[in-house]
C-alpha cells in the first residue's frame, strides 16, 4: 500500500489547505485545543463542496475522557447520523469504560451505524487509553472496526514505535492502522521504516493571529497570546513530499 497522508483539521478552511497541499484524506474537528470536538455540520457541508478528498469527521461531544453518560452518548449517535446524512466518508469515535476498557455495547451500535450507511468506522486514540491495547484491538476487530488511530499507547507516535510496529505485525492485516502525535517531515521516514505502518496522522500545526482576541481588560486567550492553531499549506506538502520518497 502506498503511504497515505491524514490531516487533522479544525475547520473548512483548514481542510481546504489540507486538501490544496496534497493531503489524502481529512479527519474534520472543532476545538483541537481541546483535543478535537464534533465539526459543525457547516464545515462539512463546505469541505465536501470545495475538496475532493475523503472527510472522516470526529463525534466527540466534549473535552476530558471517553466514558460518557447516558446524555452525552445521545448527543454522539444524533451527531454521527445527521454528519452521515451530510455524506462524511466516515466517523471517528471513542467509547470507554471506567475500567479503561472498551465499551463494547456503544461501540457495536455506533459501528452498525457507520455502516449501514457503507461508511468507515475509526477507533481514534481513545485507545491509547487502554490498558491493555493488544485486547482492545481483538475487541474491536470482533465488532467490525475498520481502523484505529494510535499513538501506540505513547504521548507520541516516536515514543511508542515499539508498540506500533508490535501491533502492525499482529493486527495489521485485520485492521488498518494509523499512526499519529509527533508526525512531522523530520521523522516519517525512519517512522513507517520501523513500524511497517503506511497510513500516517498529522495536525500539521501553525497559528495565525487575531487581534480581537483580547483588549487589556478582557480575553478570549487559549493558546499563545492572541494567536489560534490552523493547519499549514507549507508543513502539509513538507510532509506529503516525505511521504512520496
């Protein structure tokens, strides 16, 4: 398989450059500072219109953990079918347990769902949550997963290269892998050399400024000063390039 490009995008405009700079499919977010939340329907709608690369878009309801209420598993499962409705490829989500397990019952029902619509199921890094990552990847092979994004139970995709290339020789013609966090043109290579991995996940981060972010007695700061993330055209084809090598 060739090597495939996934770029983390917070917004249409993100998307758009991701998909002007060569990326091969988008994982569609809000709010990355928070770790990426559920897009608007907006923002799908525009990228489908303006790109033509493949939209996976997050159902994440909040920011923390992956073990949600009754209320909030409502909010996902609306979210998933409404982004479906607007013709999103397919749906990333996480459902855990209190145990750092994975919630078999929400997970079936949101794969079922994923796919009766013929779209594709991703696992995202709730899984590097788990304690045990080898069960949780039986577990979801068993309900019919397409893929997982995994950091390899590490903070960073080059922290946990052993556990990538681990899981890949075991799962990885069960399940497609993704690896992510870290990824940038400096260490793909020696990356997907080690981890046999060829699909490869990156936020591709810059920050632009807006200055009607703060006056000196009131802010809307959450990142540097006044500036917000945005996805980079110039590190996007950086790391497309090192991917075509």
């Amino acid at each position: 398989m060739n090597n495939l490009l996934e770029v983390c995008c917070g917004s249409f405009y993100d998307a758009f450059h991701a998909a002007q700079a060569g990326a091969d499919r988008i994982e569609l977010n809000s709010a990355l500072f928070l770790g990426g939340l559920t897009p608007s329907i907006g923002s799908l709608v525009e990228t489908k219109e303006h790109t033509n690369v493949k939209t996976i878009c997050m159902v994440r309801p909040r920011a923390g953990g992956f073990c949600y209420d009754h209320e909030d598993q409502k909010t996902m499962f609306f979210d998933a079918k409404m982004l479906l409705d607007q013709h999103a490829d397919g749906i990333a989500f996480g459902f855990l347990n209190e145990d750092k397990t994975i919630d078999k019952p929400a997970t079936k029902k949101m794969i079922e769902l994923i796919h009766s619509y013929g779209k594709e199921a991703v696992f995202h890094r709730a899984i590097d949550i788990c304690l045990d990552i080898d069960g949780a990847i039986e577990c979801l092979i068993k309900l019919g997963c397409d893929r997982i994004l995994t950091s390899g139970s590490h903070a960073n995709a080059e922290d946990g290269k052993t556990v990538l290339q681990s899981i890949q020789r075991k799962y990885g013609d069960k399940i497609e892998i993704v690896m992510g966090s870290g990824i940038n043109e400096r260490n793909v290579e020696s990356l997907i050399e080690y981890t046999q991995i060829t699909q490869v996940h990156s936020s591709c981060k810059a920050y632009k400024t807006d200055p009607t972010t703060s006056t000196k007695l009131v802010s809307y700061q959450f990142l540097n000063n006044n500036d917000y993330d945005i996805v980079s055209y110039h590190k996007v084809k950086a790391l497309k390039n090192a991917l075509s090598k």
